[in-house]
C-alpha cells in the first residue's frame, strides 16, 4: 500500500497547485503579484534528496509530462526541467539528509532556478515579453517567498515519512 501512497500524494499535490493558482490569480484579487505554487516540485525535490536520485528523476519526468499536457503551452518545457533541476539537486549523501537548514537551501535554489528555466525558455519561443525587472519582482519573489514557506513546513514531515518507510532512524 505504501507503494502507491507516494504517486497519490503527488498527485493530489498537483491538483491543489491548480486550485491555489486560481486563488492566488492576480485578475481575481486586483493585484499584479502571481504568486506560483509549484508543491509538487518541492515534494519531487525532497524525493530525490532522501530517496535517491533515480527515485526523484523518475517522477519528475512522470510528473513532467503530466504538468506539460495541463498547463503547458509547449510540450517538454516542464518535463526537462523539473527533469533535469531534481537530477542536479538531489544531493542524497547522509550529511545533507540530516541538516534540514541544507534540504531546505537545496529546494529553494531549485525553485529559483526552475523559475528562472521557465522564464528563459517561455521568452526564448516567443510566449511571454516580460522584462526581467518585471518577472522578478511580480513573479519570483512572490513565488519564492510562498514555496520557501510551504517547504519549511514540508520539509520535517516529509523526510519522517521518507526514514519511517523506509525503516531508518530519524536523525
């Protein structure tokens, strides 16, 4: 049962980004902020650092192709990069698994490069005309600071989960 326990809450993790983006959708409170969840990201992230890296990679790319068909305009945008930023930051070596303060460091860098990787390939095929200037302070920072406050929430919980299945001590 365990098996299936993790794709679910993944799954039920993309769905609530769908749901929060439409209320935190600047149109709908009056406001030029866009605040971007990307839960899901940071619970791949998280599995790639305690579980492994061919754990993470393999539902980044599953996960990928699903973000892609639903709220990609081009297909394989998301797929390679969640792809390829969760095969560069799942550092799983035991001292980073044990300090929180680094998981969490490692995921919020992943989170900006990612936006960072979606702003540059969505600019480079013509999709957004946004300056720089503009995505980072209507974009990122709001992005940043709502994903840096949902991974400092997730974080403990989630490597408890990851060391109870799979039978380790939690220190």
């Amino acid at each position: 049962m365990m098996r299936f326990a993790l794709p679910a809450v993944m799954f039920l993790l993309f769905i609530l980004e769908g749901t929060a983006f439409q209320i935190f959708a600047p149109d709908y409170r009056g406001s030029e902020l866009q605040f971007i969840p990307r839960f899901m990201f940071l619970l791949i992230l998280m599995t790639g650092i305690f579980r492994g890296r061919s754990h993470g990679l393999f539902y980044a790319v599953i996960f990928g192709i699903l973000y892609d068909i639903v709220y990609s305009p081009v297909l394989g945008v998301y797929t390679f990069g969640i792809g390829l930023l969760t095969y560069l930051f799942s550092m799983s070596t035991s001292y980073i698994k044990r300090r929180l303060g680094l998981v969490l460091l490692l995921v919020l860098m992943a989170v900006i490069g990612f936006e960072y990787y979606v702003y540059g390939m969505m600019s480079l095929l013509g999709i957004t005309s946004l300056a720089h200037e503009a995505i980072f302070t209507t974009r990122l920072l709001p992005s940043f600071i709502m994903n840096g406050l949902v991974a400092a929430l997730m974080v403990y919980p989630v490597r408890s989960w990851f060391y109870s299945v799979d039978g380790l001590d939690d220190r």
